[in-house]
C-alpha cells in the first residue's frame, strides 16, 4: 500500500507541474472567464438572442421605430395578383416594422434589386395563395418567408371578410385567439434533460480520448527510455501500474472541475448580464448528477485501464496510436449510439443492452436515466456488472504490465497479451 501511495504521489506531482497541464487549465479557465463576463462589458444582444435588455429598459432608451434606415432590411414586391392595394400593403407593412418593403414595377426589377444587394429578399406574388421568394444567397434561419405568409394570410381574411360582410376584427380575434396549455410530466422531462446529458456525455467521451491516450503515453514513455528497468527495482509493478492509472484519472478530474467549477463561478458572478440563460445548466436533477458520479466515474477509470495495459505493449510513444485504435474506434462506436439514444430513442433495444455492457454503461445508463425507462433494479444490476469488469481489467492490466513492460522490440499483439492471462506469469 505504501509503494502504492508513493507511485501514487509521485504520478500526481508530475501531472501538477507538468507545464502542458497547467497552461491547459490556466487556459481554457481564462477562456471561460473572459467569454461569460463578456455580457457584462458588451452588448451582445445582436450575436446572442435574449441578451438584450428588458422590455421596460428598451422603452426608455430606444425609439418605438428603427429611424435608421441603414439598420433596417429591405425587402422588394411585385404583386402580378393585384390583391394588395394601398389598405393591404399598409397591413403587409405592420408585418415588417424593422423592414422596408417597397413595391416594384416588373419580376426582372424585383430580381435585379436582389443580385446588386439593394434589397435582401423580394417577393412576386402570383395570386392570393401563390408566390415566389427571391433571395441571392439562402441563409440557416430566415424568417422572412414565414412573416410574408402569415401577412399574406391576414390579407386573405381581411378581403374575405369585407366580401360577405363579416367584421374583420371580430374575425381577427377568432382566428388569434390565444391558446393556453400547461405542460404536467408524469414521467421524465427527456426535452428538459437532454441539454444535461449533452454536456454529460461529451465531458466523458472527451476525458476519455484525451486523458485515456495520455495513460498509454506514460506507460510507453517510461518503457521507451529504459527507466521502466530501474522502477520496477524499486517497486512492484503492481504498484507502478495502479498509480500511474489512479493518478492519471484523479489528475484529469480535478483539473476538469477547476475548469468547470471556474465557468461556474464565472457565470454566477455574471449571472444578471446572461438574463439567466445558463440556469438550467446548473440546475441538474440529483438523480443525473448521482449516475454521473458513478457511472461516469467508474467508467473512466474502466477505460483508463485499459489504455494502460495497451500501452504496456509497445516499446515506442510513435506506435501507441496503432496499439490504442481498436479501443479507440470501440468508443467512438459507443459514442454514437449513445447519441442514437439522446435522439428519442433511450428506451431502444440497442440502448438497453449497451446500458448493460461495460464499455458503453456509463454513457448509455445515464441517457436511460436521464431520458426514458429504467428500474432501481436495471441500475444497480447495470453498476455492479461495471465495478466487476472494472476490477477484471485492473487485474488484467496489472498482468498484461508486468509481463510486459521488460519486453522490447516490435508491439505486441493484444490476442497474445490475452493468451498471457491464461498462464501463469511466474513462467513466462
């Protein structure tokens, strides 16, 4: 135990002054500060949509209308229909009030107007229910056709209204009559939880590819220089394999929390400049949170392992990549069926069995907690296989490093490292 605790020590303080760490935390920490108290000291209301300043505030300091043009889109219409008159266009008008919209002679004049940049968008209406949307370049989200419709919409009602001598706005009213709802779970909000799982799940599948590689990193590098013959005089290689493990996971999780923990605090400070756009990031179920923990640490301690004893395999740092791809792709594989359960799927047959399988459980379990159907029972059957196999491969990697770390030369192969287990290494 006490070999255990000094390889142990000795792993972490290298990690702790090891200058790629701590410029990585000192980094990305500051990134973190510097990008969630940007609110505080700029307005990003125009980048970000809900950081603008309350209704009451805009009222005070900004006039009703945009008076600059200049900040106004434009819009062009041809009306071929002749359904919008002066009365209607005045109605088509209240639809775009930070917008110009102007009426053109001919489609070619509409089109012209778009290509040269002078407007950016124009519309040729073809009849009450038909038209054409020009527009140079498409844009991800443009709400212009949707406005245009629903404008178009509220001129057919008004000219169907005026035809049989309905009121229009009594009909207005009818037509937008507000619909109230209320919104009672029974079960688990997955919509709610899926930002968390999100998050969740990315914070271990990048700890795992990032850190797991540094494991088999460190295990190689000490094999690589020789100073593998010289440690394991000192102390057993059950102690050297265990540590360097430990210590890699105990390093990347703190250094994970000082990161989160500093955009934590961070956004608390900045909380009424965000609106408290980010609370529900720190407002996660107990219940996730908890499986996380367990789940998620177990998990990551499962995989770090195994990049350990993989390696122990090869003599040189240039052949990890090779010695590590299987493992690699495995949890990529993992990776994307676990976003196939975050899409609606999380009570799928292929969800519920990877839940169960070591490999994947730690992503897996938690989306079936966080976002469908699982018992106490699943749960603790489901951990416990996890802990059992994370043993299993603790054992196998302490065998696998001790059989391997004094062999040099070509990478060994993972089936012949497998055979090892078999025999006794007193032996071989």
């Amino acid at each position: 135990m006490k070999k255990f605790l000094n390889v142990l020590g000795f792993e972490l303080t290298n990690y702790f002054k090891t200058k790629g760490y701590i410029i990585t935390t000192i980094l990305i920490s500051l990134i973190l500060v510097v990008g969630l108290s940007l609110p505080s000291f700029f307005d990003l209301s125009g980048l970000i949509p809900g950081l603008g300043k309350s209704d009451s505030n805009i009222e005070q300091t900004q006039p009703e209308e945009t008076s600059n043009n200049e900040e106004k889109d434009n819009y062009v219409l041809f009306d071929k229909s002749g359904l919008i008159s002066d009365e209607n266009f005045d109605l088509l008008k209240s639809y775009f009030p930070n917008a110009n919209i102007d009426k053109v002679a001919s489609e070619t004049d509409a089109e012209n107007l778009v290509k040269d940049g002078t407007a950016n968008a124009g519309f040729v209406l073809e009849s009450s229910v038909k038209y054409n949307y020009l527009v140079e370049n498409t844009n991800f989200v443009d709400m212009s056709q949707m406005t245009f419709q629903s404008a178009l919409s509220a001129i057919n009602r008004k000219e169907y209204a005026e035809k049989n001598g309905i009121n229009y706005l009594e009909l207005e009213s009818i037509v937008n009559l507000p619909i109230q709802s209320e919104t009672t779970v029974l079960g688990k909000d997955g919509a709610g939880n899926f930002g968390y799982v999100y998050i969740l799940v990315f914070v271990i599948y990048m700890m795992t590819i990032l850190y797991g590689q540094l494991v088999a990193v460190s295990v190689t590098s000490e094999k690589s220089s020789r100073a593998i013959e010289v440690l394991v005089t000192s102390t057993s290689s059950t102690s050297l394999i265990l540590g360097k493990v430990i210590a890699a996971t105990l390093a990347s999780i703190i250094q994970v929390g000082v990161m989160l923990s500093t955009g934590v605090i961070t956004y608390s400070i900045n909380r009424d400049s965000w609106n408290g756009m980010l609370d529900g990031v720190l407002k996660m179920p107990a219940n996730i949170l908890i499986t996380f923990a367990f789940f998620g640490g177990i998990g990551y301690l499962f995989y770090c392992f195994i990049f350990g004893a993989l390696g122990a395999l090869v003599s040189k740092t240039e052949d990890i990549s090779s010695s590590i791809g299987s493992i690699t792709m495995v949890f990529v594989i993992v990776f994307f069926i676990s976003m196939y359960g975050m899409m609606g799927n999380a009570d799928s047959l292929i969800v519920k069995i990877a839940s169960f399988v070591p490999f994947s459980s730690a992503m897996t379990m938690l989306i079936r907690v966080a976002m469908g159907t699982v018992t106490n029972i699943e749960i603790i059957i489901s951990f416990v296989i996890l802990v059992i196999s994370t043993i299993l491969v603790a054992w196998g990697a302490i065998k696998i490093y001790r059989l391997a770390t004094l062999r040099y030369g070509n990478p060994i192969k993972l089936k012949n490292a497998l055979k090892w287990l078999k025999k006794d290494s007193t032996k071989i």
